[in-house]
C-alpha cells in the first residue's frame, strides 16, 4: 500500500477523489432529503385540498349519501364522526392504516343517519377548523395497495362535528426519489472515474518538470559537473521556484567548492615556497656547516608557523566557529596588544577611548594584529590606532601614511592569498592571508572591515562591531 501511494501524483489523485467522493455524497443525501421532502408535501398538499372540498360538502348536504367523494384510486377519503365512527369512506376503499380509523364501510348512522329537517337544526357556528393534520400510512383500493399522505381536516356542521381524512399518493415521490437516487449510483462512480483520471493527467503534467529536475541532478551527482544546471520551466509557480532555488544552491556550491580549490591551491604555493628554501638551508648546512643560515632558517620556520596558524583559523572560520561571548574594552585590550609587539620598524601612536563589544579576545587580538602588521609594511614612518564609540558601534581604526589602497583594489584585497604587486616578496609581504582573517573574524562578530583613505595619505582601515551596551538598551 506505502508503494502504491508513494508518488505524489497517485496521493494527489487519491486525496482529490475523497473529497469528491465526500462532496457528491453529502450533496446526493442533500438533494434526495429535499427532493423527497418537496415531494412529500406536495402530496399533502393535494391531500389537504381533497379533505377541504369533502369538508365543504359536509355543510350543504342533507346525508351522507349525498357526499361526492373522490373516486380516483390515489385519493381515498374517510369521514368519521366525533364518536369514531366511519360515516362515509370512497368506494372501492378495502383497507386503511395511518388515519386511526380501520373501518372502510360505513356503520349504522352512517350514509343511512337522519337528514336535516331545517326547523332549527341548522348551527351558527358551522366551520371547517384552519389547522390541517398530517400523517403517512397505506390503503387498498380495488386491490391495489400504496402508501398516502393523509390529511385530516376537522369540520363543525348542522349534523355534527366530524373529521376528513384525504391521502394522496405517495408512488410519484417514491418514483422520483428512487430514479434520483439510481441516477446518482451510475452517475457519481463515472464522475468519481472523471476527477481521478483528470486529476492524474494534470497531475503528471504538472510535475513533469520535477522529473526533470530530478533528473539532471542525478546527473550532476554522477558527474561531479557542478557547472551544469537544473532545467526552469516558463511557468511562475512553486517549481519553477524550486528549480530557480536548486540552480541558487547549486552556483554557491560551485563557487564554495573552486574556492576551496584554490584555497588548497594557494595554501600549497605558499607552503612549497617557504619549505623549500628551509630545507635548502637545512641540506647546506648539513653538508657545510659553516654555510648555515641560521637567522634565514629561523626566519622560514616563524613564516611557516604563521601560515599554518592562519590557514588553521580560516578552517574554523570555514566551518562555522562562533565567536565567544565575553566583553572586551577595545582601549585596554589595544593598550595590552601594543605593549606585547616588540619588533615594529615604524613607531606606532595611540588614540585610545573606551568601547565594549562582546567576542572572542584570541580573535579580536589576531585582527589587530594583521591590521598592524600591514600597516607596518606599508608605512613610511608612522601608523595611528584609534578606539572610540560612535552610537550603536565600536569602532578601532588603524592608519598608516603609506601610499595608501587604490579605489579599485580596496575590495580585492579582502580575498584570500590577494598581495598587492609591491607586497610579494618574502621580507615585507605575509602570505595575503591577514586582511581575508580580519574581514571574515569582522563578519563573524557580527561588524565590517572597510578601507579607504587616511588623512595622511595613506590607508585607513575602520573596524566597526556592535556594542553590547546599545544592543541591551
């Protein structure tokens, strides 16, 4: 059963033909109730006119035996007087239920009862009583029996006070009600058929595009071709929005997975480089120790324990690593990080004012320190570090009075393993690593990392991340 309705399409179908099936249902019961109970009344309706019309005789006749009752078969008539007798009944009328009265002949006093004499027999108060009775039962007439809609109307007359039970047949509602309802047996199951095969159809139709999609990602799974693409149908509907959200996700994955690549790419370079030349040394000065160099071999080895830092803190930062969430004074642990740095060539000033963020002080401090050390390369003879708050922000700015980031290049150089041409040789250029670290521990906490000009000429590069004094407030 699970396989049977494991698509979409067969639980589309299957669910749309129950609630037909439910509607039809309730709407044939809905339709047979009203059309049996039009019917029904109806019937009574002529009932209640055939008693009336009797009623109406009751006033003007001498005897019984000069009632004209009705004498089609689907309209029996009995009279009864106020003691239950039967006084007059329709002719050929042989047997009765549903008007409490089970004679079909007249008794004595009946048709024979004495007529008026009209020396003040007559009564003032002869009527025929507003208010109709209604009743179901069955009688035989002429050996045919069927069921009626009897209604009984109460007369007051010179002669007595009696009571008219007319029936009216109730074959014709019987007839229709049954042809409606074998009408809707052979009906509803074709109609049942209909939604279904349509709802299939449409169904079908309008999930071919998923197969397609499906598809040609299997293909792309197979081929490892993250280039290629999920075809989009014209239309304007969720798949269409589904194929467009798949072809989204499968150009970021493209784009994380060639970053990637040349992450390693790029991590390899550097490393070979580095490696290289230490191992050089190392065979130098193995084979002529005299020859050694050790402050070159030092050197590498400090180079190389940076990178591997870095690209150990860019792993985490790939795989999501959050930031902690103690409070760092910027002013204080600025002050703290410049007092640790012992071989700056260029003198460094401080501005430092407080501002509190919240973060992790490990990341916060290798930020600053890439900042620093660009600055280092690039200055000429001063580099400026800034803190102070500005509204909802924290703000730590380091300048230089180098030559300063061309407009064009000022994004660029935010991208990993990105030197800028007077930044490439192993004395005064990093690995172009640090700027891609502060960005990305920059977006991380939650701030940016934007350069431009500073006053002096130079670059100016502007940390700014939320305080959480203002985020509280």
């Amino acid at each position: 059963m699970s396989r049977m309705f494991g698509s979409v399409r067969a639980r589309a179908t299957l669910g749309a033909s129950l609630v037909v099936a439910l509607a039809l249902v309730a709407a044939g019961a809905a339709v047979l109730l009203s059309l049996r109970t039009n019917l029904t009344d109806q019937a009574g309706s002529r009932a209640d006119s055939a008693a009336r019309k009797v009623a109406s005789q009751l006033l003007t006749v001498r005897s019984f035996g000069d009632l004209d009752l009705p004498d089609d078969d689907d309209q029996p008539v009995q009279v009864v007087d106020s003691d239950g007798r039967l006084v007059a009944a329709t002719e050929d009328l042989q047997k009765i239920s549903g008007t409490g009265v089970d004679q079909v002949r007249p008794g004595r006093g009946g048709a024979g009862a004495k007529e008026d004499d009209g020396d003040g027999g007559d009564r003032e108060d002869e009527e025929i009583d507003d208010d109709t009775k209604y009743t179901n039962g069955s009688a035989t007439i002429d050996g045919e029996s069927a069921e009626y809609r009897f209604a009984a109307v109460e007369v007051s007359s010179a002669k007595g006070d009696f009571t008219v039970y007319a029936g009216s047949s109730l074959a014709s509602e019987k007839s229709a009600v049954s042809t409606a309802l074998t009408s809707m047996l052979i009906g509803f199951p074709l109609l049942l058929a209909v939604v279904a095969g349509v709802t299939w159809l449409v169904t079908r139709r309008a999930l071919r595009p998923v197969a397609a999609i499906t598809a040609e990602m299997s293909a792309i799974t197979a081929s490892e071709d993250l280039a290629r693409r999920v075809p989009e149908p014209d239309t304007h509907d969720e798949i269409a929005r589904l194929a467009r959200t798949t072809n989204e996700t499968l150009t970021a994955l493209q784009t994380s997975v060639e970053r990637q690549r040349r992450f390693v790419a790029d991590a390899s370079h550097e490393l070979r480089s580095p490696i290289a030349s230490l191992r050089t040394q190392l065979e130098v000065g193995a084979a002529h120790p005299e020859l050694l160099d050790v402050d070159g071999a030092v050197e590498d080895t400090v180079r190389l324990q940076e990178l591997a830092a870095d690209l150990l803190l860019l792993a985490r930062l790939d795989a999501g690593e959050k930031p902690g969430a103690g409070r760092v004074d910027l002013a204080a642990f600025a002050r703290e990080e410049l007092s640790q740095r012992t071989r700056d060539h260029v003198e460094v000033h401080a501005d430092l004012k407080s501002a509190e963020v919240a973060g992790s002080r490990g990341q916060l401090a290798r930020v600053l320190n890439n900042l620093l050390n660009n600055a280092q390369r690039h200055a000429r003879s001063r580099v400026t570090v800034t803190t102070r708050s500005d509204g909802a922000w924290a703000v730590l700015e380091v300048a230089d009075d180098g030559s300063g980031v061309p407009e064009s290049e000022r994004e660029r150089i935010f991208e990993r393993f990105v030197r800028l041409d007077d930044a490439r040789t192993r004395d005064e250029g990093g690995a172009g690593l640090g700027l891609a670290i502060a960005r990305d521990v920059a977006v991380r906490h939650g701030g940016t990392l934007e350069v431009r000009e500073a006053p002096s000429g130079g670059a100016l590069f502007e940390l700014r991340l939320p305080s959480p004094q203002s985020s509280a407030e």
